[in-house]
C-alpha cells in the first residue's frame, strides 16, 4: 500500500478526498450555527460536519504516515482537531454528569490519545523556541498543544469533579464543535491564502479571532442562565 503512495498514484486520491471533506466541513458547520439549535437540521448538518471531520482526521493520519518527513506533523494537527470536534459530539451523550453518569471507555480513549498526541505537540514545540528555533512549526505546535492539552484537562476534570453544573454539556458542546472549526479554517487559510503573511499568520488569524468569540458566545449562556433561563428555552433538547 506504501509503495503505491511512493509512486504517487494513491496519494493524490488521499488528498482529493481530505480537500473534499474538508470543504463539506467548513461549509455546512456554518449552516448548523445558523438554524435552531437542537433541531432537526441542526442535528443533521451537524452530523455531516462531523463525519466530514472524521474523514479529515483519518486522510490526515494517512498522508502523515506516507510522507513521515514532511506531513507527519500535519497528521498531529488532524488528530488534535478530531479530538475538538469529538468531544463536542460526545457531549451530547453526557447531559447526566450532574447526576452521577459516567464516561464510556470511549470518552476515555478520545481524551486520553489526544492528551498523548497534544501534550507531545506541546513540549515539542515549547523546547524549539526555547532553544531559539522561532519557526513557524514551533509556533503551531506550542499553541494547538496548549489550546488541545488544556481543553483535555478541562475534559477530564468535569468527568470527575464532585460539583456539577448541569449545563456543562452545553458549553462543552460548543467549544468543541466551534474550536474544532477554527482548527479546519486555519487549514483552509493555509493552504489558499498566499496573501497573509508572515505563514504562522496564516495559521493562527482564526484562533485569535476565533477563540475570543467563543469565550465571549459561552459567556453570553452562562449570563442568560444566571437570569433564570434554562437550556430548554434556547434549544430542543432530547435527553440521551
């Protein structure tokens, strides 16, 4: 199989397909935002955003693997956006953590090899620019391996804490789906647009644009909540 990729027939089959879903992603994840929440075109739009997400993750993996010199850490980048994406979804079949439900070996594993692959990106990246080695992989790798390590953590921490804020599934919810989409915009940015400069420029203008939005979106929830709304009020809510 390999030696078929060398060669440079499959290849280029793997990468139409990673463009393809790609695509799928960054545009129907704005179509799920856009409807009401929890509806049924909501759901299946971002249902398609998911799966288009794990076709990205998977081609990802394979091309990083065939080309280990020179697209092995781009594989890393594909596992930490699945990992986003991933927990987001899986919120939605955690409602009851406030009431003693437990993560599924599933959740365990996400969160687990994710915390592996963003805590490697990180140190990896922090021991680069600390010996001066200001490149523009150092850069990606300290930011994603912090942004992923610390979403793991808050993971982790809410499967285990003794208080629970029945909402959490909702804010993990969004923060998930929504940083995932960031990660996939930043790769559409740095393949397509040659005007941005410097190239860690490229990479990073959705994070910093993005990143603020969704603090200042889940801030927005948390406020409406603490004047008395409930989750019910703002989306269709199926218990799983």
């Amino acid at each position: 199989m390999f030696a078929r990729m060398d060669d440079g027939y499959l290849v280029p089959w793997i990468l139409r397909v990673h463009a393809i879903a790609g695509g799928i992603a960054l545009v129907v994840a704005p179509l799920a935002m856009a409807l009401p929440k929890g509806g049924t075109w909501h759901r299946r739009w971002g249902k398609a955003y998911f799966y288009s997400m794990v076709v990205v993750c998977i081609t990802a993996v394979v091309l990083g693997i065939a080309h280990y010199q020179r697209s092995f850490w781009l594989a890393l980048v594909g596992v930490f956006s699945f990992h986003l994406v991933a927990s987001g979804y899986r919120s939605l079949y955690l409602k009851k953590l406030h009431e003693g439900l437990k993560p599924q070996p599933t959740d365990l594993w996400l969160h687990g090899i994710a915390g592996t692959v963003n805590g490697g990106l990180l140190i990896w990246g922090l021991a680069h620019l600390l010996m001066g080695q200001r490149d523009t992989k150092a850069m990606l790798f300290t930011v994603f391996g912090a942004i992923g390590s610390y979403m793991v953590v808050i993971q982790l921490h809410r499967f285990y804490k003794r208080k629970h804020d029945k909402r959490e599934w909702f804010y993990g919810h969004i923060s998930g789906m929504l940083g995932a989409y960031i990660a996939t915009l930043s790769a559409f940015s740095a393949v397509n647009l040659e005007m941005i400069r410097p190239t860690w420029l490229k990479w990073l203008w959705p994070t910093l644009v993005g990143v603020p939005l969704i603090i200042l979106w889940t801030g927005h929830y948390r406020r409406r909540f603490a004047k008395g709304a409930r989750v019910r009020d703002m989306a269709e809510v199926r218990i799983r």
